[in-house]
C-alpha cells in the first residue's frame, strides 16, 4: 500500500471515528500512530517521531497566550461586564423597532472585545437576553436565534481563541490575525443589525408576538451617563490588548498576560470575584487550555503524517488537474467547512482542515491571515448548523424552560448563519476588508 493510499484512508478514519464518537485529539493520535507505523514499517520510529513531534508543538514560547486569553475571558465573564454592556445596549436601543435584538448584538460585540470565547457570550446572554426579550413580545425563536447568531461574533472580533488557534496551526502572526479581524467583525455586527431590522419592519411576526411589545417598559432605573460610565474598563482592557500588540509595546503573549491581569483586578475591583471561586476560575481555564493545547499537538502529529504519506502533494496535483480557479477552490473549500460544522466543534474542523488545504494555497501567493478570516467566518456558521451547532446546545443547557426546544433555536438562528454566509462571500470576493489593500 502506497503512502499516499495510507494518507487517503486515515482522512477517512478519522472522520468515521469522530463520528462514532472518539475524543478528536484521541482520534488523530491513534490514526497518526498507526499511519506513521504503516508508512515506515517501524513502530519505534513511530511512536518516537510522535513523541517529537509533540514536544515540538508546544515547547515555543508563543503557546503561552492560550492559557491567558483563556483566563482573562472567564475573568471578564466573571465581572459582569456582559450585562453592563446590555444595559447601555438597550438603553441606546430601547425606541427602534427590533431594538432589543439589536442591543443583543451591539453587547455581544462588546462582550467579544474582551473575551474572545463565543461559548461565554452563549451562555451569558443567554440568561440576560432572552427572558427580557420574551417578556416584552418578543417570540421565543427569535430571541434564541439573536443569541446565538451573535454569540460567533467572539470567535471573529479580537481576542480570538480560533484565531489564535489558526495562527499557531498556520504559523502566522497572532497579531496581524488580530487587527485583521476587526473590520470584519464590525461588519458582521452591522449585518445583524440590519437584518434585525429588516425583520422587525418588514416580517414583525416573526420577531414580536405583538407588535406593542416591541419598546422596552418603564424607565431605566439609571441614566444613561451612569451604565456607560461603570463601562469605562472596557476601552482601556481593549486598548491594553490589542492597542498593546499593534503599537509594538507587547508580544501576544505579553499582551495576554496584561488581559489577564487587567481582567483579575476588574474582577476583585467590582467584587465579583472573591479568593472562594478564584480557584474555580483557574481550574476551568485549566482544563480549556490543556483541552486546547491537546487538540494542536494530535492536529501537529496528524500533519507530520500527511507529509510523510504525500498526501498534501498528492490532493495538490488533483486540484491542479481540475482547473477549478481560485475562488472556485476557496468557496468549495468554505463549503466543506460549513457542511463539517453539521457533525464537529469549530477547533476540530480547523484542525483537520487546516493541514490539508494550506499546501493547496502555495502557488495562489495568498495572503494566509486574510485566509485565517475566511476561515473563521465559515467555521462560525458552523457553530450555527444542526445537529451539532455548539452555540445552539450551549443556549438550550443554559435556558431555564423547556418550552423553547432545540429545533427552535435552529430555526431561530438560520437567518443569521444566511447573513453570515453572504458576509463570508464579501471577505471571499472583496479581500480588502481584511488586509486593507486590493
């Protein structure tokens, strides 16, 4: 059997073994392993190329911003700075028509400046959102769906987690993936909230059950200057982060560990956190990050597999063969990814992707970080796609009724993963929107 043949099959396996069930990381280190064996005829050499191969994944310096970003996250979650942010979301919202879907979004937004993880936005904006959504008209489907549509935006405006994952994986600087991921994201935001909007002039019911509902009741029990003050660390936390990284004054990692800190003092500052469940904190980031950095090593070994088999090379002179065109290739390739989302986590697909498509690019002189944004957007959709969309199973473990169902918050969500498809074409066919240059 060829190496190639070998490469082909272990791409197949591991698909089956997730789908039966198998831990990704667990799936790609078994398959990695017995390819290697197969390819060299050598279980020792396997198990010791592997072994390097591992170390070699995380022995750099860089992997120190998983565990940072991951820890100032939980710590800005922690602090309440979600519901502050939708506080002064709604306020400024409360008289437009679909006003409050639109304060979800503008928060969700803010909310992702500071935390990077769309799960946390999920589960936050769960409980602040949607109760106050169905209480005043809304439909329960389309408070469900906002959530959840805007919940991605996390894993797109800086600090990303995927992001970063992406430039570990693509060996790209996590910085230039941060800038570039702003525009894109604020353009997102404004296409929610114009498709919001949209919905609310022009297809109400789907949006409020009555259409008197749609204003916030009563006054704000604060002024407006008061809910946008207790926001001020907001700007300065962003600023320390990604003003940090792009003025020159802090490596990435260095910028997390000024996040982390930054996020620790808000935290105890705002008497959020107390000595009782910082423990509680540092073991979730914990087991986020050692999840994470487990993932990165097996996606490592898998790539170290495909370059001996000639995989890579191999699909390269398929695709070659075919005469697709670029943008015929990178849309194919976006369709893949959002038809992977029906069945894996966005890391997963990342991981598996990733080493398999980066070669395929070495004769188009694509600029990778603007690929990196494509490739995020397309993975964000999906964490909006059934039957395993993760934002979806977050919101419905998070809800306190049964009587919104799974399916609901499919529904709910389908005409944000739409707008999310059509921005993905925008990056796709108008470059510049990330790299700022034609």
């Amino acid at each position: 059997m060829s190496g190639v043949e070998i490469g082909l099959i272990s791409i197949g396996a591991i698909l089956l073994l997730i789908y039966l069930g198998m831990h990704v990381a667990v799936t790609l280190c078994v398959v990695s392993l017995i390819g290697v064996w197969a390819v060299k005829g050598n279980v020792t050499l396997a198990t010791k190329l592997l072994a390097i191969a591992a170390y070699d994944t995380v022995a750099g310096y860089v992997f120190g911003v998983v565990p940072l970003f991951v820890l100032m996250g939980l710590l800005v979650s922690v602090s309440d700075l979600g519901k502050d942010a939708y506080v002064v979301a709604n306020m400024l919202m409360r008289r437009i028509r679909g006003g409050l879907g639109i304060a979800t979004v503008a928060a969700n937004a803010v909310f992702a400046a500071v935390t990077g993880i769309s799960v946390a936005s999920a589960a936050v904006f769960t409980k602040l959102a949607v109760p106050e959504m169905i209480s005043l008209g809304y439909r329960p489907r389309f408070a469900v769906g906002v959530v959840a549509g805007s919940s991605v935006l996390g894993m797109l405006i800086p600090p990303s987690l995927l992001l970063i994952i992406y430039a570990l994986l693509a060996e790209q600087s996590i910085g230039d993936l941060f800038i570039a991921g702003i525009v894109p994201g604020i353009l997102l935001s404004f296409a929610f909230a114009i498709a919001i909007l949209g919905m609310a002039t022009f297809l109400p019911r789907t949006v409020m059950r009555e259409e008197a509902g749609d204003a916030a009741s009563g006054e704000p029990e604060e002024s407006l200057a008061a809910a946008i003050l207790r926001l001020w660390p907001l700007p300065v936390l962003v600023f320390a982060v990604i003003g940090g990284i792009y003025l020159g004054w802090f490596t990435p990692t260095e910028s997390g560990a000024v996040g982390a800190l930054g996020a620790l003092v808000l935290a105890f500052a705002r008497r959020k956190l107390t000595w009782a469940n910082v423990w509680q904190v540092l073991v979730e980031t914990g087991h986020v990050t050692v999840s994470i950095l487990m993932l990165i090593i097996a996606a490592n070994i898998y790539t170290r597999l495909l370059a001996l088999s000639g995989v890579p090379v191999f699909i390269n002179d398929f695709v070659n063969g075919l005469d697709l065109g670029f943008f015929t290739l990178l849309i194919f390739y976006a369709v893949i990814i959002v038809i992977m989302g029906t069945i894996l986590d966005g890391i997963s697909i990342m991981l598996i992707m990733i080493p398999i498509f980066l070669p395929l690019l070495e004769g188009y002189s694509v600029d990778l970080v603007w690929f990196g944004i494509v490739t995020v957007i397309a993975v964000e959709i999906g964490l909006l796609t059934p039957p395993l969309g993760l934002s979806a199973y977050v919101i419905k473990s998070t809800l306190d009724t049964d009587e919104i169902s799974l399916a609901d918050i499919f529904i709910g969500a389908a005409p944000f993963a739409v707008v999310m498809f059509v921005v993905l074409m925008l990056i796709i066919f108008f470059p510049w929107l990330v790299t700022g240059y034609g």
